[in-house]
C-alpha cells in the first residue's frame, strides 16, 4: 500500500523550495553603500561588500570618462583602522588585474577580491602602495552601516572656530588698495595671503600643496599651502604684481585663484566638487562651487562663470605631430574667436567685473598661442628629422592680436605663454642663433689621436660629419649635409655621448672667449626677431629680455662683476617698463649667484 504523505509536510517541503533562494547563508554579511569617512578618489565608489568566510568582495563602481581606463594591482589592499595588516587583491571576478580596463560609457562595475576579514572588524580602510608608500584611497568603510546622507553633510560643515578665523584673516586686509591693471601700482611686492576652508575634506596630518609661480626674473617660486586634518588651509604669497594662481589638491584637477599683492582672500571648497575635477581629466576642470571673501571676492566669483573650449592634451599631442601649420594656425584663430564669443554671451547674460572680463579675455588669447609656439618648438624638430617645409613668419601672426598690456601678466597661462615664447622655433633656426668663433687649429680627429683615443673605421666618418658640423660659419647646412646627418644621427649621438669630454674640450679649446661680446649679440637677436618677426612689443618683451638676461647670469655668475655690470647695463637699455628697469637695477649678483649655486651638483 502506498504510504501517504501528510498535508502539512508537503505545505513545508513547498515553502522551503520557495524561499531557499532568498536566503543568505549564516557566514555572509552584506553591506550595501557602506558609510565612509572620507574619499581621495572621484573614480572609484565601493556600492557593496560581502564578508564570506574564505573571501571578501569588494563592488567597486567606476565613474570615469567614456573610453578612458583603470587598472588594479596586486598592490591594491583594504586594511582594518586599528591595525597595520594588510589584505591584498587577489584578482577580479569579473575582470583582470594588470589589465587596463575601460567602457565606452566611462561607468563599470567591477568586483575585487580579497582574503577574507577577522569577524570583529568593524571598519576598513581601501588603498594601494605606489613608489612604496601606502596611499589610501577611501578612509573608514564601515562593514556595519550603510551610507548616512546626514551624519555625512554633518561632518562637513565648517566649525564655528573655523568660520570666526576666516573672519578676522579677512579683517586684516580689508584695507588693501585694488590695483589698476593700467596705472603705476599694477607692479607691487607686499605680501598677499590665501586662507580657507574645504568641506568634507578629513586627513590624519597636514598636507603641503606647492603653489607654482614664475616671478618676472622667469625663476620659478613655490609658495606652500598647508591643508590641515579638518579642512582649513593658508598659504603665505610674495608676488611682484596681481596675478592667477592654480594648486591641485589631488592628481588631477586645479584650483584656480586671483591674487593681488597685500591682500587677502578666503575661498571655501567643497571635496565633492573637487572629487568631479578628479573624474574629469580631459579638461580645465571650473570648480563652481567654491565661495569667496575678501577684496577679491567678486572678481574671483566671476572667473567662476568663464567656459573656455581647450582641446585635451592628448589632442593637442596629436596636432602637434600631425597637423601642418596653416591648418593649425587657422584653427587656433578660429579657437579664439569662439571662445570671445561665449564671452560675450557670458557677459550679456551675467555682467562681469572689468577686471574678470579682462582676465578671462586673456587668458582665452595666451591659451592659445601658448598653443601656436608650443607647435612651432615641435614643428622644427619635425623639419630636422621629416624633411618638412620650413615654418614662415606669416604662422606667428596671430601674436599681433596682443598688446602692450600688464594684465597679460595676470593671466592663469601666462607663465605657460612666457615659456613657450621664450622656446619658440624661431630662435633656434641656425641662422637666428650666434655661435661664437671656432678656428681650430687642428681637426677633432687630430685631437682625439693627441689624445690617445683609438677610432674604427665607422668612428673615422662620423668624426668627419661632426667636424663639417663644426665648421659651419653662416648657420646654414646643405641639403647633402643635412641628409648624411639624418642617415647617421643616431650613430653620432651615441659616439658623441662615449666621447662628450673631449668634444666639450675640443670646442672650448678653439672657440673665441667672450661672453660680453657674445651676450651683446645674442641679445640684440633676441630683440629683433621678437620686434620684426612676431610683432610684441611693450611688456611681454620687457619680461621675456629680462628672463634672457637672468638665466644668461646664471650660466655666467663667475665673471668678473664690471663684465657683468655690462650685460645688466644693456639689457636696461633695451627695457621700456620703468618697473622692470628699476627691479633689474636691484638685481643682486649676490642673489644670482646664491640661486646659481642651486643648480650646481655637490660632490
């Protein structure tokens, strides 16, 4: 007889069935958006983790830019806070380490796995080790609580200690003059300060962030911006005249300031903001949820509104190598007049300072011809080595469109500009660079044998190349020279680096000492060909001079003082700006010679 089965047992068997899907085993813990403490990171976001017995996962959300990769390692670790121990990646379930991973959206979830955790760990922190130093990305991940919106906004209030120091900094410069970008104290050296607040931002001990400058010498200074544990920071500035600052507070992304000397400006941040910069890597990231206080208050508020299209570094390689310079120079023009009118637009919907207005018109120019010089630095490389059609002076026309204005000074690229104009092409032709007087009295084959070095061969021609190279006088090298150079080039360049010594003795040996002289000629080069072939006059070319003279002095610190007194002598004479004329007639040979022995090598 078959046995039956009692109604209450098959009502059982059927519920278990049911919800045996729905349960968790005993030895899991799931967290969902677990609280944190406090980001470094505006990539990454931990959405879950699971504490199993034998592994941890770690759900990782990925929010970057489309196409753009990330990559883990197996340095990559979470650690307890009480503890120094730590848990290293063991590999991805959905993905692979040492890989660069990427989705044409920029979003990704990818789940890390890790050993597993001791039971009574109640907090973690996630990081990784980069040039062996342990750097933590998220701080105090709860393995408890889900993420709390109000304990977390809570924390980044600003503290009323806080807020009552931000006032009595401001008090201190409240009043400081307002320069005038076209009168006499537009140049001026007291002493400015930046202090603040970041909300949300959380470290265990004070972080220094350079702020990088150039001063009208070109030198470059660093003033250091101290971040405390909880948000507020201050930076001492020195600086000769009003001007844009940047600082970066993570890898990515600038903080961008205006600053004029002798006063005080208080600017509050927000992390989440600065988290976005972080995320956004292909561009001049605008942090517009900062707040300002102080003198400079509403023009820095302004700059806030500026939107000015700059293409991404990796596009900008791209033209560099690639476009010719009638297609670039057409496009950089174009850039500008775009950008001028989404200024315009700007200004009809929300009227601007004068001086925010200028600013920003400034540095939409000095963007791009920073742009335009840069291009034609790898524009003469590409004509040495691709044979191409040598640049015209008709390219650098668009550097007509600046004029003899101070507040170029003051834009956040004009340090970048000032560089890449003192770098430019143009004064590297051979024909535009003076070489001083070499009559050798023997070959540098001849001097290499007097030297009892042993030459092959292969050595033989290549010292005849080199000695052709030598003897150029006019700074023009024939089609066929120039060939056999580009067919040996890499041949030359390892034999001249095993051989550097006696070259360098060589050249010094049988070249004409006179740096006067010299420094007389090449100045006056320098003066024409930014006068006559790229049109600048006024202010830009003072400060450019005046960099040609600094840095001549520090190549040259140990001449006599009246060889010295000279240079300084000519370069004043060659100046238009009574500021520039003055500060070079104040200029130390002391202070030189102090900064030259900074970049000499101690034993």
């Amino acid at each position: 007889m078959k046995q039956s089965v009692p109604i209450f047992s098959i009502a059982a068997a059927i519920l278990l069935i049911y919800l045996l899907p729905f349960q968790v085993p005993a030895q899991v813990r799931i967290i969902d958006k677990p609280h944190y403490l406090f980001k470094n990171t505006g990539i990454e976001t931990i959405s879950r983790i699971e504490l199993h017995d034998t592994i941890t996962k770690v759900h990782m959300h990925v929010t970057f830019l489309p196409n753009w990769w990330v990559e883990f390692y197996p340095t990559d670790f979470i650690k307890p806070t009480n503890s120094n121990k730590r848990y290293h990646l063991l590999g991805l379930e959905n993905g692979e380490m040492n890989k660069q991973l990427s989705t044409s959206s920029g979003e990704a979830h990818y789940v890390l796995l890790f050993p597993p955790l001791d039971k009574s760990v109640n907090e973690i922190h996630y990081g990784d080790i980069k040039n062996g130093q342990e750097v933590i990305s998220i701080y105090n991940i709860s393995l408890q609580n889900s993420f709390d919106s109000l304990r977390y906004e809570q924390n980044r209030a600003i503290p009323p200690a806080i807020a009552e120091q931000l006032k009595e900094e401001i008090k201190k410069g409240a009043g400081a003059q307002l320069a005038d970008f076209d009168s006499d104290n537009f140049f001026n050296s007291a002493p400015s300060r930046l202090v603040g607040f970041i909300k949300g931002y959380r470290n265990d001990t004070i972080q220094i962030r350079p702020i990088h400058t150039r001063n009208l010498s070109g030198v470059v200074q660093s003033f250091l911006l101290k971040v405390y544990p909880y948000g507020y920071f201050e930076a001492d500035i020195q600086l000769e005249h009003p001007k844009m600052l940047s600082f970066s507070l993570l890898k990515s992304g600038e903080v961008s300031l205006y600053i004029e000397p002798g006063h005080t400006l208080s600017m509050i941040l927000d992390w989440e903001n600065i988290l976005e910069g972080d995320r956004y890597r292909d561009r001049r990231y605008i942090f517009t949820k900062t707040t300002f206080e102080g003198t400079l208050a509403e023009i820095n508020r302004d700059l806030l509104k500026r939107s000015i299209y700059k293409p991404n570094e990796f596009e900008i390689d791209h033209r560099m190598r690639n476009w010719n310079p009638t297609e670039h120079r057409n496009d950089l023009e174009s850039r500008i007049t775009t950008n001028l009118e989404a200024l315009r637009k700007t200004e009809a919907g929300s009227p601007l300072t004068p001086k925010a207005k200028r600013l920003i018109s400034n540095e939409i120019k000095m963007d791009a011809l920073e742009e335009l010089l840069l291009f034609s630095m790898y524009y003469l490389q590409r004509e040495n080595e691709d044979d191409e059609v040598p640049l015209t002076t008709d390219y650098y026309s668009p550097l007509k469109m600046i004029s003899d204005d101070r507040s170029l000074l003051s834009a956040i690229s004009a340090d970048r500009m000032l560089t890449s104009l003192n770098n430019a092409g143009i004064f590297f032709r051979p024909w535009n660079v003076h070489i001083p007087a070499f009559k050798p009295e023997q070959s540098f084959k001849d001097y290499l044998i007097a030297e009892e070095k042993t030459l092959s061969e292969e050595e033989d021609q290549l010292v005849s190349l080199i000695q052709s190279t030598l003897e150029i006088s006019n700074g023009r090298i024939s089609e066929t020279l120039k060939t056999k150079l580009r067919k040996n080039s890499e041949a030359i360049q390892k034999f001249l680096q095993s051989h550097i010594n006696e070259f360098m003795a060589y050249r010094n040996k049988y070249t004409k000492q006179d740096p006067v002289g010299d420094y007389k000629i090449n100045m006056q080069k320098k003066d024409e060909i930014i006068t006559d072939s790229l049109g600048i006059d006024g202010i830009l070319k003072d400060v450019l001079l005046f960099h040609n003279h600094y840095a001549w002095l520090l190549a040259h610190i140990k001449l006599p003082s009246d060889e010295l007194n000279s240079m300084t002598k000519q370069c004043a004479e060659q100046l238009s700006n009574p500021f520039l004329m003055k500060h070079l007639s104040e200029l130390s040979f002391q202070t030189v010679r102090s900064r030259a022995d900074d970049f000499t090598e101690k034993p």
